[in-house]
C-alpha cells in the first residue's frame, strides 16, 4: 500500500477461536475501527461491515464471506471480463480477413490542394 502513515508491520489480521481478529503494532499511527483507536498489540475482533482505517488515507470495509461463498471466483467490477482464448483467436481471424467491396480513394481526390 503507498501510504506514508503505513509501516511495513503496522497490523496484522488472523482467524482465531473462529472469528477474525485484527492486531495493531504501530503506536505511532494507529488502527481504526469504525472511527475509534484500538490499543496496540490488543487482539481486536472485526464485525461484517466495520470499516478499518490506516495511515492517512488508507481504509477498507470488512466482507465477511462463509468457506463456500470464499471459495467461488469472483469478479472485479471494475475490471473488464476476461476473454477466453478461443474468442481471441476468433477475433484475430476475423480482423486477418481481407476487406471486400470497400471504394478507396486517396487523400488528394478528397481534398484538393488550393
């Protein structure tokens, strides 16, 4: 993460007595959660939907997702769709293809020179 507030160890996240904990080490710039400090190094458990803030721009909202749900691919909306080698293949055939009944004319029949 570029972010100047962020140290290399600033926190760790683990899953522990089956709930997910998040822990704290840098005493500097801190751990938020929901907008309030967590003390350093103190395990603190995460809920779905808190919101972790770190450094000073930096902050993500926690999905907590079943092992099935994990376990399934899942897309990016930001990103386009990924296409399949065949599409690519058929794609570069279909632009490989010479073009037909198409009247070219030069640059000069269309714009003579004054």
């Amino acid at each position: 993460m570029k972010d100047a507030g962020i140290s290399p160890k600033h926190l760790s996240i683990n899953f522990v007595s089956n709930k997910w904990k998040i822990s704290d080490f840098d005493k500097y710039n801190g751990t938020f959660i929901n907008g309030v400090s967590i003390p350093t190094s103190k395990p603190w458990d995460l809920e779905e939907g808190d919101v972790v803030k770190i450094g000073g721009y930096t902050s993500f909202k926690v999905s907590i997702q079943d092992e099935e749900s994990m376990n399934q691919v899942q897309r990016n909306p930001w990103r386009r769709g990924a296409v399949s080698m065949e599409e690519k293949i058929e794609e570069a055939i279909e632009r490989s293809k010479p073009i037909k009944n198409t009247n070219f004319c030069n640059f000069t029949q269309q714009f003579p020179k004054i």
